[in-house]
C-alpha cells in the first residue's frame, strides 16, 4: 500500500500541481491543459467598456447613457465577460459594474429603494444571479422601502461599524463579522512587525539601538546601514513566502491522496462522461466537470416566494418605465446533463426547470434557454471545461440576447 501511495504523491507534485486551471481544477485538485486557457483568451476582445467597481453610490452614478450590473462572479470577467461585449454594443455607456457576491441583496434593494421614491437612476439596470443561488436570492427580496439599507450601504462604504446596528439586526451581523475580520488584520500585522523588530534587535541590525534598554542588552549595538536590513527584510519575506508554499503544497498533496484513495469521500468536482466532445480541452473533450452545488435540490416554500417576488419586480419595473432585465446564467450541470452518458444525477430537476414561464418576458433572461441550442448543435466550449463558468463564446451570445432583450422594451 505504500508503494502505491508514493506514486500517487510523485503524480501529484510533477504533473498535478502545477496544471491545477479553472476553479474546478483548484477545487478538485485536478489537472488541466494549460493551452486550453491561451486558446480561450484568443477569442478575447480588447477592452470595450469604461468601469466603476466602487461601493455602489447611486448619488454619483451617471444616469444618461449608462448601465448598472449588479451580479456575482459571471458579471465580473473582465475582457472575456458579457459586460466586455455590452460595452461594444453601447458604445459611449458607463458601465457601473458591481459584482457583490455576499450582499447581493443590500444592492437590489438600494435600487428597489430608489425606483419606489422616483430617484434617478442609470437607464439600464441588470440584476444577475446564478442558477443555483436564484431562488434563495430572489425569496428575500422586498418591493417594500426599507431604507435601513441606505445606511448598511453607506457603513460598508467608510467601515463605520454602528454598535447599534451590530446589537440590534440581523444585517449587521455581517458587519460585525467584517469588523472582526478587520480586527484580526490588522492584529495579525502587528505581530508580523513586532516579529521583523524582535529578529533585528537580536541580530543587531537595528539602526535606533543606542540605549540600554532591556531588549537591548541581546544585541550588539552597532549601526547598520538601511540597505541591509532592507535586504535582510526582503531574505526574511522570501523564506516566509517559500515555507508557505511549500506548506500550501504539502496540504494540497496530503488532500489528493486523500481523494485519489477514496479516504475524502467528499470531493465538491463531479465528473460524468458526454456522449460527444464538447470541449477542446486535450484530455478531457468528453468529461464534464461540475461543482457539486450543481444537484442540490430546490425548496419548494422558497420557490413559492421567489416567483412571487420576481412577477412583482418585473410588474414594478415595467410600471415605472425603466429598462430592467433579470438574468439567471446556467448552472454547468444542467446545460450539460442531456448530452452525459451513465449519470446518475440526469434525472434531478435543477432551479431553471421551475422559472420556464418566464423564458419568453424581455424582463427575465434565462441563459440555459438561450446556450442549450449551441450545445445541442456540438459547439465546443461554450462553457469551459475546468470551470463552473461560461467561456467567451458563450458571452458574447448573452450580450447579444441582452441588448436584444432591453431594445423590446423601448
């Protein structure tokens, strides 16, 4: 059983490790073509939009010839995303780009907020959500005022955690969670200086050691220019640096043991085989990787609510006139799943199954709807092969069903 396991831990260090590409690859410990991503990346458009990433202030956000994405990670890709291609599409738009992830929420909501008092806002709103998180997202929202967010938002913005806020609602749990987080930075700094200080007094290098203090009495008083403690400093950071990679590695190769013998049962990559190549990546054209999030059942009380919330916030936005579009990306698995071969996961109703009614309402961009066809068709890569996400092919035809989406409503 040794011999085997060494094996595995060579395997792992010389071909594994450093082919580690997509999110699926880091998370699965799998190994991946490294030509795949530079023959993604040449489909890559230049840079077509001009961005805004700050704390979302709609006060100074542009409202002419502007867009406003609100999303997680599909939003925020960069020159490969579908926000690249708007920017072709509108061109002379700002786009104000918010990817939040965690606070999705407090961001629909500011805009909810605005609509409701007739504040101005930018003429084309998207709100983005992925399969797997549409329901739970969509279920807490409020077309009601809540203007507690205005001032969530705003404490987000300057890290002026209110002791109120934090004692008295639920949202300020996670403020408090943040302010700990920054807490503990700046602790963990504090002691990486006290470290650096302690090491040059004991070493002597110190250029302010001219008292007898006690910390002194280990050194040996003598004046060192500046240039050598910076290169020692940069010595120090760099064996630091190298231990812990060195560390992450370890763990990394102790964890793909793990999985390799089955002794982790719990790997969140999922590998099912297709019946055709649909990737180019070399080695894996007919394998389908997903995240194990993928197959996890709806809840059907949520779903109730979530249909309710999104009929009442396309009727809203329709009423008051704006431009407005809700897109869900699809989960990998569920585009993928008609076209596997011996997959136990194919009968699973995923979240889109219960959200078709609204396919055909330029409010609501269902995005399996629109890619299915691509796949069924052989289209390679619409989604990438070692990650959860769309590819720039797929982008570009969002873009496009987006503008096409957002020109019926005018």
């Amino acid at each position: 059983m040794v011999l085997p396991i060494i094996c595995t831990i060579i395997y792992y260090t010389t071909t594994v490790e450093p082919h580690r590409n997509g999110d699926l690859g880091r998370l699965g410990l799998l190994p991946f073509d490294d030509d795949y991503d530079n023959y993604l990346y040449s489909m890559v458009t230049q840079n077509s939009y001009e961005t805004r990433r700050d704390n979302l202030d709609f006060e100074k956000a542009e409202c002419d010839s502007a867009i406003l994405v609100i999303g997680d990670s599909f939003s925020d890709q960069g020159n490969a995303g579908f926000v690249n291609y708007l920017g072709e599409f509108y061109p002379g738009y700002k786009i104000y780009n918010f990817r939040t992830d965690e606070d999705n929420l407090i961001r629909y909501q500011l805009f909810i907020n605005r609509l409701i008092e007739d504040k101005p806002l930018p003429q084309i709103v998207i709100f983005e959500s992925v399969e797997r998180y549409v329901t739970s997202t969509l279920s807490q929202l409020s077309l009601e005022l809540r203007p507690e967010f205005e001032k969530i938002n705003k404490q987000a913005s300057t890290h002026d955690i209110s002791p109120s806020l934090a004692a008295n609602s639920e949202e300020g749990e996670f403020y408090k969670l943040v302010k700990s987080i920054k807490e503990s930075k700046e602790a963990l700094e504090g002691k990486i200086l006290d470290t650096q200080e302690f090491i040059k007094m004991q070493l002597g290098i110190t250029s302010v050691a001219e008292k007898d203090t006690p910390q002194n009495l280990f050194m040996c008083k003598k004046k060192v220019k500046r240039s050598k403690f910076k290169k020692f400093s940069k010595f120090v950071k760099n064996i630091g640096k190298e231990k812990d990679d060195l560390k992450q590695s370890f763990l990394n190769t102790q964890e793909y043991v793990k999985k390799r013998w089955n002794i982790l049962k719990d790997n969140p990559v999922i590998h099912v085989p297709l019946k055709k190549d649909l990737f180019s990546c070399k080695g894996a054209e007919n394998d389908l990787y997903f995240y194990f999030e993928d197959i996890q059942p709806v809840e059907k009380e949520k779903y109730r609510i979530a249909k309710q919330n999104l009929e009442s916030l396309i009727a809203f936005t329709k009423q008051k006139g704006k431009n407005f579009l809700f897109m869900v990306p699809s989960d990998k698995f569920d585009l993928y799943k008609d076209f596997t071969k011996k997959n136990k996961y194919k009968k699973i109703k995923c979240p889109l199954d219960y959200y078709r009614e609204f396919n055909s309402n330029d409010r609501f961009l269902n995005c399996k709807e629109l890619l299915y066809p691509h796949v069924k068709n052989g289209e390679k890569d619409i989604y990438r092969c070692h990650d959860t996400h769309w590819s720039p092919i797929a982008a570009r035809y969002v873009a496009e069903e987006i503008k096409r989406k957002i020109d019926n409503q005018k």
